[in-house]
DNA sequence: GCGCATCACTGAACCGGGTAAGTTCTGGGA
DNA sequence: TCCCAGAACTTACCCGGTTCAGTGATGCGC
C-alpha cells in the first residue's frame, strides 16, 4: 500500500505542492475555497505528513525524549514512572507528539543518549527526572541548547524549566499528624540519599522534629527497593527504643516495611504507624491499607509536558510548584497504644 | 551549537558527501585509509547521523513503536509493562532503534495510532500486546504491510510473528501442586476475559480441574485492577463451601486477595493458599511472600523485540514460544488445615 | 484609465543523508 | 603500447515536506 503524500494531494486538487502545504498547516497563502478542497482530499485519501521529511525540513521532530534510570527491577514494580507517562501523554497526545523512551543504566550514560538524540535530531527536547545536587546533565543540556524540563526539586537549574511539589511542606504535615496523634518516636526511611527532593525531604524532617522536640527522630538512607526498604525497618524495630511511626519516602518500601512489621508479630497501626510517600494503588491494596501522602502524579507529568512544550516553542518557562501534596489517612496509622 | 552534517566531515576530509556516506555505512567504494580517516573525524567532531534525513531517504525510522491500551490507573501498577519494556530496550538500544510509546484507551483508537505512525512513517514496526481473539488489529496490520510481532497467545495472527508463553502448562502445574498439597476446594479469579490468554488459561484450567476431579473449581472473572481482586476474592470467601486455595491471573489482583483475607480473619496460608501469575518484587514484598508463577518478563521483551527487528529487516520470522514458565512456591501456599 | 497594493498561487531551492551512474586513475596482461 | 578491469572516488538526483521569491489576476482609489 502506497503511502499518500503532498503531491498525490496536490495532483488531484490542481494545485502545486507548495499551496498544499500551506492548506494543511492553516498557513495564509490559499483562498479558503482551495484550502477546503485540499483538506478534503486529504482526509479521503487518509494522508499523514511524512515525519521524517517534516523534520527535515522545519527542523521540529514532533517528538520528545525521556531517559529512565532506573534498575530494571524497581521499574517495574514503581507506579511512579507510568504515572508520569500517563501524564505526558495526555499533553503530548493532544499535539500529536511522540514520546520516546530509553532505559539507561547511569547518568554518564543518560548523557550520551541526550548527545545522540540531539546529533540525530529525533526529539525537540526531554524531560529530565532524578535530579541531583550539581546535576551533570544541565551543563549539557544548556550547552547542547536542548529543551528541557526538569521534574523535582527546587534546586538550581539555571535556565531550564523546573516542577516541583512541596516535598518540606508535606514532610511537615506528615510529621504534625503524627504528632497529634501521639507519636514521639518518629523514624524515617529514606530514597536514594545523592537526590535533590531525597535531600530536601531530609533537611526539612530535621527541622520539624528539632522544632517540635521530638529526640528520636533518624532517617535511615534507602533506595526505593522493597529490599532495603525491609531492612531498614528490620534495623529500626529491632532496637530498643523503637520508633512507634515510620515515613516511607515510597509506597514500594512502605509495604515492605509492613510486611516486616507482621512478620515481626507487631500489628499496624496498634504498635506501629506507617505513612508512604506517593499513594498509588498499591497503598489500598494491601491490608491495612496505608496512609500515603498523594499527589496527583499524572497531573504532574503533564504540567512538565506542557511546560517542555512551551519551551520547544521558544515562550518563556519558569519555576512551576505543582498541585499540592495532601495527607490521605488511612487504616496505618493511629495513636500508639 | 551548530549539529555537524556529513557535509562538514567531507570538507574536512577533503572528499564528497557521497565518499562519506560510503565510509560511515561500511559500503564499498572508499579505500581503507580514507575510510579510517572520515570515520576518525566522524569521532571527533562527535557526528550523528540525521535521524530525519536518514528516514526520509533510507525509508527506515529506526524507530519502533508500542502502544499501551490499559486504564492509566492499572498501568502504573503492574509491573508487566515496564519489564517489557526494559527487555525491548535491551535488544532496541544495542542497535541503536528508539521506542515510541503511545498510551491509547481503546482497540479502536490503537488502530487510529498505528494508521497514524504508519503514514508519518514514523516507526518501522509494532508490538502488539493484549491480543483478543479475532483481534481487529491484525487485519489492520496485514493490510497496512506494517512489520508487527504480537505478544501473547498462542492464537491465529496469520504472517505475524508471535511469541508466546506455555500457559496451560504452567495453570497445570500450579493445580497439580496445589492437589499434591491437599487442596480439593481450588478457585481461579482470572483477568480480563476477552484476551486470548485469560480464555487460553480458562481452558486449560477447566480441563486439568475436570481431569482431577476437582468439582468445587471455578473461575470468577475480574479485570488485573486490585478492587476487582479484592470483590472475586470476597465473593468467593463468603460463600459456604468456600475454596482453600485460589490462583490469580496478575500480581496485583494477589495482593488484593491476600488484604481480604487477612481483613477477614482468617490465615494465610493456613486457611487460605494463594498462588499468583507474573512473579514480581511485589510477590515477596507482602507478607506472607506470594508463590508464584514465574517467568523471565524482560527476556520475554528483547525476545519479542528480536522477533521484531527480524520482521523490519524482512528476515523469516515464526510463532515464537518464549522461555518457561515455573512455579515459585512461598510462604502463601501449605497444605488446608 | 492608470498605478499600485493585495490575493492566490507557482516554481524552485532547501533540509541532510542515500545511492545509481558517471569519471578518473592505476596496474596488469597481451 | 594499448586496452581493459576494477578501485576510488565525484556528481547529481531522490526522498517529502517547508518556505521564499516571483507571477498573474483582481480590486481599489484617484
């Protein structure tokens, strides 16, 4: 099967290819007459512009690039990634635009892949996630003068967009409620410790405990694997003044560290409360059902698309705090006994 | 910065852009020296080859594309997609292919995207997951000429490559080994039912049930979501002669029946086994850990993308069956009490 | 009725690689 | 010495859109 092009369309309406292209991107330069007709024939004989050929020549891909650095194993089973596609893809989707994913293994790698994608001109820009502090991809992404859109923080991204949600503002509140509830003992297991919002998170959990007197309070450093998510609860419950309230920095290692709990004979919430960070499914699915600090991520994912969109097209970017982050309680936490 | 062009290399090497062009593909036509020389200045002037360019005249993208037709909610959850998609990237990535992906909300709008994609000659083929029978994909597929493997089954996809997993065989163990344990009182809560595994799985499951004359066996049909899990499970718990062990058709649809037993009172494994389909970290995450049906997810992609590459490349390509699947038996399985 | 602006369109160059066809040069055999 | 084969290139066109300069035709004001 053939696949039609301009001048298949512009055979059939009489007309050049030049007053085609000009129809079909609402561009003056036809009668609205000749633009109809064009755009009828187009849809009758199911035309699609030639992406390549697009490129090629305006220099816009129409597509953009996101680089998941991730072991394969945490990928998977971490809602968070396929939240944020999701929410591209309700932007990007909108405009036709593609999405194009690479797992990769380092940053140095992710680097390369951002080298490779720009020397191929295959994507307008990319959306970066897991920042870190000094990241070593801004520099190039700056020097390759590739758009960009940066999912976390706040931290220093010097021209390049940035989302962020409130990560100290939810810690505190988390802190408070449990708090409230009774808690004294409050422990915290952390994600990978050199991220940008794993550190935000920490700084601003030491700061509420300081300013609410609360003695106990450690962050044992994680990495978002339900393994060290285990053993770090193992490593806090079997101490002698155990915490009665853990913070997950995710879901993932929430429910880890519940299973360890029940292992351990300790019932939730009776001798143990536990928050998760990001709710997602998984957080109501197991029993009890955890309470989570949700944000909607999907809705996050397509902030950062939009905003990557309007950076491709040249308009100003900034600094955008995402939608709030609240704390759903649910039946994993109470008053310590 | 300027993206360097073969033009560039060949100005700098003193030939023509058509010396170069033969140089970087490894055609004929140029000595090994030159060949040497432009492929060193290609190095260090960092060169890339024009994606869009090299589409427009090679007609190949290298591009392959994967649409995603699940509730955005579900998709985050289950770890099934993004093992997938790191077992494409591993085969995709060695040779340099990229991977579109496109989340769709229905069969019909997936076929919209393929006609899309295949006129904008934006891929070169396509992984089609969540085959039904009949599908009304394929079809599409034949008539379009675009190159496809299909994931799942086995079913008729006509010149299509398939892979596919021995799923009869594996229901027939997990029924065997929960007989072997004592169980006679076995239910099934399957996925959704007009895929062709789920149907491929009922079949199977019925027939080894019927073959060890298994009368209480049944199957309840949900949808892969945990809150379908959750209402299969408890339909089946409340009933009187209610099943002392239950498989289920994903992970997360196992978890969900495991909170509803444990939120019933009663004991797992001692009341109730359960067996899970798709081992992943979530299986041992929980506790008890899940037995489970194990197989490798992310060899079952590069598989499928292997298959795939052979089809764009117009090599023969068959009806593939993947490696096998096992039981990985748990603390969530013992004999009834 | 003339000049000029505007509209609607055409033709051709261009983007950056791929490649068929043509050209030049070298060396070996008769 | 001449001829021819083959290597090592160059030239030029192709892919399919986009865009800019140019061309008639029309309308409008004076």
């Amino acid at each position: 099967m053939k696949r039609p092009t301009i001048a298949d369309i512009a055979r059939r309406a009489g007309v050049s290819k030049g007053a085609v292209s000009y129809a079909l991107n609402g561009q003056p330069g036809v009668s609205e007459a000749t633009r109809k007709r064009i755009l009828s024939i187009a849809e009758e004989i199911g035309f699609n512009a030639n992406s390549a050929a697009r490129a090629l020549s305006g220099a816009r891909a129409r597509a953009v690039g996101l680089t998941l650095c991730r072991p394969a194993k945490l990928l998977g089973i971490e809602p968070w990634f396929m939240g944020l596609i999701s929410g591209f893809e309700a932007e990007l989707g909108a405009r036709s635009y593609a999405l194009t994913l690479q797992v990769v293994a380092t940053p140095e790698e992710e680097i390369e892949v951002y080298r490779r994608w720009w020397g191929e001109r295959r994507i307008d820009g990319v959306i970066v996630t897991d920042i870190r502090k000094d990241d070593i991809r801004i520099p190039v992404l700056q020097q390759l003068q590739l758009p960009a859109v940066v999912i976390g923080g706040p931290g220093e991204t010097g021209s390049i967009a940035q989302i962020w949600s409130d990560d100290a503002g939810a810690i505190t509140e988390a802190v408070r409620y449990l708090v409230a509830l009774g808690h004294h003992r409050i422990a915290r297991v952390s994600g990978v410790s050199d991220l940008l919002h794993t550190q935000n998170r920490t700084k601003a959990f030491e700061t509420v405990c300081a300013s609410l007197g609360l003695d106990h309070a450690r962050t044992i450093p994680a990495d978002y694997t339900g393994e060290e998510g285990s053993r770090a609860t193992r490593r806090l419950l079997i101490g002698g003044d155990r915490p009665t309230a853990i913070i997950y920095d995710n879901d993932v290692m929430a429910v880890a560290g519940l299973a360890v709990a029940q292992e351990m004979g300790l019932s939730v919430p009776g001798d143990l409360s536990i928050v998760a960070w990001d709710d997602s499914p998984l957080c109501s699915l197991v029993h009890p059902p955890l309470t989570a600090l949700s944000r909607d991520i999907s809705a996050y994912g397509a902030q950062a698309a939009l905003e990557l969109l309007n950076a491709i097209d040249g308009r100003k970017v900034g600094n955008v705090e995402a939608g709030r982050v609240h704390l759903t309680p649910r039946g994993s936490t109470a008053p310590p006994r």
